[in-house]
C-alpha cells in the first residue's frame, strides 16, 4: 500500500461547488498533509478534468483514482479513458451501483458483463476500473449468493473496499480485506460509532470502533487507501486533518 494516506473528496463535495471554492478546498487539504486524492462528489460545475488536475499540480497533490457514475463506463468508456488520462489517474472507480443495475441476478450479471467490456478497453491505456461496495453487495441475490459473491466470482476488475460498509453488515473489514488480497485497488478508511442508543454514524478514523491496526496490517497488498467521511459534524476538512492526524501519529504512514 502506497503509504501516502489520501483523501476522498466526496468527503468535501459540499465545498467544491465552483472553481473558486474548489482551489480553496484543494489547498486546505494539501496544507493538512495530504498529497493524494481521491476525486469524487465534485461537480462539472468545479472545472473540467483538464482545470482540476492544474489546481491538483498547483498544490503537489496527486489523483489516485475517482469515483464516475457505472453508466459512464458501459455508454461511453472513450469519454473515460480520456477524462482519466487528463488527471492522470489509473484508477476508474464505479462509485455507487444504482438499483436498476441489479435488480435480479440475471441483470447483475448483465451488468458486471458490461462493467468487464469497459474494464478491458481502460487495460489498453492502462488504466484499472475498480468497483466500490456499498453494504448493499452483500445481501443475497441468489440463493446463498450475495452480489458481492457474484462480482468477486464473475468480475474482471478491481476493488475498491469500504471499512466502514463492510463493518456496518458485520463483515470484519481486516479479514475480507485480506481474502480479496490484490483485487484491492484503493481501501476506503473510514470509522463506524456506535452511539448509547444502539445506532451507529460515521466517525472520524480512530474514534469509533474499527481496530485500525488489523485494518491497516490488512491493506498492505492493497493499492492506496483514502480517508472518507460521508457526512462530518463539523467542518469536511477538520474531520479529514483529524483521521489524518491519527493515522500518522500512530502508525508508520506518511
């Protein structure tokens, strides 16, 4: 694992809304420590790919891999291949499975078909299409089958692991991190909180109830691993600063 803990911009997707705003984020983030990111959540509306990767330069912050709607891949992969070369990314992340997309075993099936067509055309430019799960992938769809069974045996691409979803259906992140081994592109590192009165919420890194030390042992076969926090009690880039302060105190990334 490339030991340059990232950040996930879908975490700051609320401050990135425009050009402007969008530069301010990016340098708070790189003056928080980070230096690589992962894009997503942020709009058209911030730039073109080309206008992103220049601010991304401007603060010496690398794109690692993105997050793109899966219709993207299976109507127009050229438009991919091109978007990712101009951030100069090799890692196309499918960031959320619509329901459409897998309402039955046959259409999941359909649908990871066509995720495996797109996937080999990004191979020719070297570029890796990675799937992000959800909690979702693993209920069962068929029979004893979960969809995460069906993609782990039927698809062709990578992985893009979430700690927090895996631990929120009662899988151990560590141990199904390792079972996936190489598949994993980039793991999503982020906390789960339970609260006194049974629910559970997002948390920064180290102040829930994920034992990060066998998170991370786990992850050293992956690719990257990026900070995320869906929704933050405060300010986006603090909840960041305070699961990357965390992870470098304690443990030997930087």
């Amino acid at each position: 694992m490339d030991r340059r803990i990232g950040a996930q911009l879908y975490t700051v997707r609320e401050l990135c809304t425009n050009s402007e705003d969008f530069g301010k984020t990016i340098k708070r983030i790189a003056d928080a420590g980070f230096k690589t990111v992962q894009l997503s959540g942020v709009p058209d509306s911030a730039g073109s790919a080309e206008e992103l990767k220049k601010v991304f330069d401007e603060n010496g912050i690398e794109v690692i891999g993105t997050h793109r709607p899966i219709q993207n891949y299976i109507e127009n992969v050229q438009g991919e291949i091109e978007f990712h070369k101009a951030l100069g990314t090799s890692i196309a992340g499918v960031g959320w499975l619509p329901p459409e997309y897998r309402t039955s075993a046959e259409v999941l099936r359909d649908t990871i078909k066509k995720c495996n067509e797109a996937h080999r055309e990004l191979k020719k430019e070297g570029i890796t299409l990675a799937w992000h799960n959800h909690g979702f992938e693993f209920a069962k769809i068929e029979g004893n089958k979960s969809v995460m069974d069906i993609i782990l045996e039927e698809g062709e691409f990578d992985l893009i692991l979430d700690a927090y979803w895996l631990a929120y259906v009662g899988i151990d992140p560590a141990r199904f991190i390792k079972k996936v081994g190489k598949r994993v592109a980039i793991v999503h590192f982020k906390d789960i909180r339970v609260l006194p009165d049974n629910s559970l919420e997002y948390a920064e890194v180290g102040q829930g109830n994920i034992l990060w030390n066998e998170v991370i042992e786990a992850s050293k076969e992956a690719g990257f691993a990026v900070i995320e926090q869906d929704t933050c009690h405060g300010d986006p880039v603090e909840s960041l600063k305070t699961s990357y302060d965390y992870l470098t105190s304690n443990f030997d990334l930087i």
